[in-house]
C-alpha cells in the first residue's frame, strides 16, 4: 500500500512540475504537449526525446510543434546536427526515429498547404497549365491554358499523336484533367464555345465550370534542382546496390521520398525500370523505379521523365527528406564521377562510350 501511495505522489508531482515550470505565454504546456503527442501517434520515449530537443532549440509553445512547421523544422534541424555530433547517424533506431519525424512534417505542411492551395473553380486554374482532354468515344488529349479570363477558358487545340483525322470541336463535351504543382489532380466537364486563334495559336474556348472535383492529393515534398546523375537499366539482384560504372547521364530536376524527375537525351517510354544514382552531400545515392509518364520534345530530342521509386532504404530516405529541409550542409558535392556539364548531358557529346541515348540503351 505504501509502495502504491508512493507511486501516486510521484505521478502527481510530475504532473505538477510539468504544468507549473513549463507553461508559456501561449497556453501551452508539457502536459498538453505529451497528450497531443500521444493522440498524433508518438511513444511516450519519442515525446521525450523531442521535448529534449524543442528545449534546445528554445521552442516556447511545447504544442506549436504539432501545428508550426518552423519549430517542427527548428527541431528536427537540432536531431539531425545531434546526430553527426554523436556519431549516431547510421544508427537505425537513431534512423527510424528522424524518419517518423519527417513523415510528421510531411503531414503538417501538406495539411497547412491544402488549406492555402486549394482551388474551387476554373476561372483560378493558371495560364500554362498543362492539360488532359478527355473526349468520350475517342480518346485522351493534350493541352495546355493558353488564356483564362472571367467568361471563358482558352486552351490550345488538344492533341492526340494516334489520332491524325481533323476534329471539330465546337459544341462538344470534355472532361478536363490537370496535375496542379504542391498541390493535387483536378477533373471537371465542360463544352466547347468555340474554335479561335489565341496568341497565334490555334486554340477553342471552353465553358467555365464553377464546382472542380479534387483527385488524388500530393503524397510527398519535393525539391527542385539541377543535379547531373547516371540512369541505368535495372537488373537482377539488390537494386539498391549502387553501380560502379556510368551509366547514361541524365540532369536530376527534382526529387521525393517516393520519386524523381530528371531530363535524358532521346525518346524515353513509360514501364521502363531504372535507377538514378547520384551524390548528395559528397553521400553517393541511388532510387531505383518505374517510369510512369514522359513529356518528350521532339525539336530538341530531350525526355522529361518522371519515375515512381520503389520502397528506398531507411538512410537513403532520410538523406532525401534532409535535402528536402535545407538540412544538408553547402559542401561541392557534385565530385566526380558526378561533375558532369548540363550542355554536354542534353547535347549528347563527352568522352568514351557515355552519352548514349535513351534509345540507343533500349535497343541494346
């Protein structure tokens, strides 16, 4: 009994001690903070290792982490610099706790961002965005917004490459799909007005529609940059193994935790299975994966391709999601074998037997 009473006192003096020494201006306290961090789904062991850090990292309001993503940040900047101080980054415990802090950020900026992002209507949808056209009973377009104003919608003539007979579009119904960058897909149904000539493109004016229909959200962050990386064609065996040789140069444009977008000379096709390696960090990386679309410009013979990854290792993840967060130190990380120029990649000259194009690879 005396054990049991014992117990107690000590649970209401920490409840105590929590409430009273660290309640802030804001309202917030570590109580409030361990009760939200438990029902966003935390351990109370990580509640307490992130409290450490928010201390450190003279975060005020112990409940703004849950909803701020710079004290979210601020912290996770402070683990990660812990982490190369105590030698601890390849540690996987050390490892899988960052990787759940960053899946936390992940779903905090995407909820803030929704809230600011989302569109409601056509007359918001950007001049440029590109465009998928669905005609029922004879297949899918392309397209683009070339003028949005308040009575209608212009978009350039949709094309289909399979489909080389003379349409006419006035009054026809479309469904219309778009892809909206950092934020989700939008479809809705409209009807053509009319066929003109738009900025000295040929082009038809669609019908507003004042109630869009949002798709499939964003699942991950990206980060946009300009990095030179290999292409390879995946084989049998480890697919995370890293390759030794080059591989086709390609310019990394952007990258995720669940994918990569990057430019390769030639004509690329959708299903091809690849791995992009490169460097972060002086960090050699690979994220093998899936091609799931191609835009292809045949006037210059360049591919933009955008690639699915596979499931990427622990490291190799939290690597990716730290140079998402600027969390990466500035070093020259483009050594060779990765310092390679963006005009000799897309022009398609350099020494021994890389470049090659992507079809040449295709055919082998």
């Amino acid at each position: 009994m005396t054990i049991f009473l014992l117990i107690i006192g000590l649970l209401i003096l920490c409840v105590y001690l929590f409430t009273r020494s660290s309640k802030e201006k804001s309202g917030g306290s570590w109580l409030q903070f361990f009760s939200k961090g438990k029902d966003e789904g935390f351990t109370i062991k990580e509640l307490e290792q992130i409290r450490r850090f928010m201390v450190n990292s003279n975060i005020k309001d112990p409940v703004s982490i849950f909803s701020s993503q710079k004290d979210l940040e601020n912290c996770i900047r402070s683990i990660v610099n812990a982490m190369r101080i105590s030698g601890e980054s390849n540690n996987p415990l050390t490892q899988e706790f960052l990787s759940r802090l960053f899946d936390y950020y992940k779903k905090v900026e995407m909820r803030n961002s929704e809230k600011k992002t989302t569109i409601t209507n056509s007359r918001l949808i950007s001049e440029g965005q590109a465009l998928r056209i669905l005609v029922p009973g004879t297949g899918v377009f392309k397209s683009e917004v070339i003028k949005n104003n308040s009575n209608h919608l212009t978009i350039s003539r949709p094309v289909n490459a399979k489909i080389t007979s003379t349409m006419q579009w006035n009054g026809i119904s479309l469904s219309v799909y778009f892809w909206r960058e950092g934020d989700a897909g939008y479809v809705f149904d409209t009807s053509v007005a009319d066929e003109v000539f738009s900025k000295g493109i040929s082009s038809i004016k669609v019908e507003h529609n004042d109630s869009l229909f949002r798709t499939q959200k964003r699942k991950s962050l990206r980060v946009k940059l300009s990095k030179p990386a290999f292409v390879y064609m995946l084989s049998e065996g480890d697919v995370h193994n890293l390759e030794t040789s080059e591989g086709l140069k390609c310019m990394l444009e952007d990258i995720s935790d669940t994918g990569c977008a990057f430019r390769v000379k030639g004509k690329a096709d959708s299903g091809l299975r690849l791995k992009i390696q490169f460097s972060l960090n002086n960090i050699p990386l690979c994220i093998p994966g899936t091609v799931r679309s191609v835009d292809y410009k045949p006037e210059t013979n360049v591919s933009r391709v955008h690639m699915e990854a596979e499931p990427l290792p622990l490291i190799t993840r939290n690597q990716i999601m730290s140079e998402i967060f600027d969390l990466l130190s500035d070093e020259d990380d483009d050594e060779l074998p990765f310092r390679i120029m963006e005009e000799e990649i897309l022009a398609g000259t350099g020494t021994g037997e890389i470049p090659r194009s992507f079809q040449e690879v295709m055919n082998e």
